[in-house]
C-alpha cells in the first residue's frame, strides 16, 4: 500500500510544481505560498477535525516548528530557482533528497535501508540524471559540475537537502500526532512566516487574498491530497524509500512533457525509465 501512495503523492507532486510554475509568471511568489500554505492548513486541519483530534506528544510542537521554517526555507529558494534557472537544469539536483535520506534518517530515527534498497535509491537518482543529459557531448556528471557554476542549482542542491530533514522531522511529527494534523501544523507555521514575510515587502496578503482564493484553493487541494499520500506512506515505510519514489516524479514530468509537447529524446527517456523502474523494484522488494 505505501507503494501505490508514494508513487500517488509523485503524480500530485507533478501537477503541483506545474500549477505553481504556472501561476508564479503573474502572483508574487510570498503571496502565492502563504496564501497556498494556509488554505492547504485548513483542509488538513478540517480532515482532522473529522478524523479525531489525535494524542499529541511532547516533541510535536517543537519539531513541526522546525519543520515548518525549514520548509518555508526550502519553497524560497525553489521559488527563486524557478526564477534565475531553466527547471531541467536544476531538476536533476533534486533527486539527491534521498541519498542526504541515508544519513539524514538515520540519524533522526535510526532507519537503515538494506542493501537493494540503497541500489534502488541510487538507480532512480542515476535515472534522474539521464533524463536531463543534453546533446551527445554533455557527461552523465554535467548536472553536478554546472553545480558549481550555476546559483540556481547550487540552491536547489540546498532545497534537497532541506527537504531530507524536513521529511525525518515530518514522519517524527507524524508518529506524535497523525498524517492530517501534522500535515497542517506544518503548512500553518510556514504560512504565517509567508504573510509577514509578504507583509515586509508591501505586499498585503489580505488585499489580493480574494482575488486569488479559487488559484490558492486549487493549488492547496493538490498539495494536500500529495501530502496525506506521503503522510501515510512514511507511516509505514522508512523516509529513504518513500521519498525515492516519490522522485520519481521527475520521470512522470519529463513523460508528461513529451506526451503533451512532443518532445525528443526518446533514447533518454527509456533508459531512465529503465533505470528508475529498477530502483523502485528494487526499494519495492526490499
């Protein structure tokens, strides 16, 4: 079961990153997350309303405080990497999220993925990379080497590993309460630094607030519904796994672009599919 809600939350995450492309070209982009990140509060917060308040435990406020200015740090910079570079660059850098997880998870909760697990983690990061290699002459190692040179990617690098804590602090926050109240806890704390952060810039949440409500809520209810899948998985399943397909999104973005917009590379794609299709058997079956 936690499969098929990991590789749901990749699908949702897909058309997430899309609306959120998609709207950034006319909404300020603090405007855009607050007004996300509260409506997508409100629904989880109702779910457990619905659900029953759960027993809460000592460390959840702590640690989805944390978690929520981690998380608000991460989507700033994805933001202003959506602004100053071409998403194909910077995309592949994303899919290191589950390596920083081996480390990152085993010190937040002890989880250590076994041998084929790790091999699957680190075919769906190879897949991730040929999906994005360019030309004949550009290195399966060019994403990492522009790294260096490129801001945007060298942010993205940063999102990764910010969002490898925030998924160990997520599962911790989650077993402290469960999947909808941490899920909303987590997007009000990033939400109320959103407001005052647009508030710091003139830009008034309430003033545009009304105007923009049916693109929030839109955006919310896809990122809620990706949230409660992945909330649910990383309940039973370790962070490392669950995060690798969820990468797996990149190949279903990169698919979805050549189905829509007829897009080459054909050769590339296969093989990534390939190569990612083994990792997730292999993290699947171990």
């Amino acid at each position: 079961m936690w499969i098929i809600f990991s590789l749901g939350g990749a699908f949702l995450e897909v058309i997430y990153y899309a609306l959120v492309k998609k709207f950034l070209k006319n909404t300020n982009p603090r405007v855009l997350a607050a007004g996300v990140y509260l409506v997508a509060f409100a629904i989880l917060f109702v779910l457990s309303l619905v659900n029953g308040i759960p027993a809460i435990g000592k460390i959840f406020y702590p640690v989805v405080l944390v978690d929520g200015i981690l998380f608000a740090l991460a989507t700033w910079l994805y933001y202003k990497v959506l602004k100053i570079t071409d998403l194909s660059l910077a995309l592949p850098i994303l899919s290191f999220t589950p390596v920083f997880l081996i480390f990152i998870s085993f010190v937040f909760l002890g989880e250590i993925p076994c041998f084929w697990g790790a091999v699957g983690i680190f075919l769906i990061v190879i897949g991730s990379y040929i999906l994005n290699i360019k030309g004949s002459n550009i290195s399966l190692m060019d994403p990492l080497k522009k790294m260096f040179i490129n801001k945007g990617m060298f942010y993205m690098l940063i999102v990764a590993f910010l969002f490898g804590i925030s998924s160990s602090l997520g599962k911790i926050a989650i077993q402290a309460s469960d999947p909808f109240l941490a899920g909303s806890i987590t997007y009000l704390v990033s939400a109320i630094i959103f407001i005052a952060a647009s508030k710091e810039k003139g830009c008034y949440l309430l003033d545009v607030y009304r105007d923009n409500f049916l693109k929030f809520l839109l955006v919310a209810s896809v990122l809620s519904s990706a949230a409660i899948l992945i909330n649910f998985a990383l309940l039973w399943q370790i962070v490392p796994y669950v995060i690798s397909l969820k990468r797996t999104s990149i190949l279903l973005s990169v698919f979805g672009g050549a189905l829509i917009f007829k897009e080459g590379k054909i050769l590339n794609k296969t093989l990534a599919a390939l190569a990612m299709t083994a990792g997730a058997v292999l993290i699947a079956l171990g």
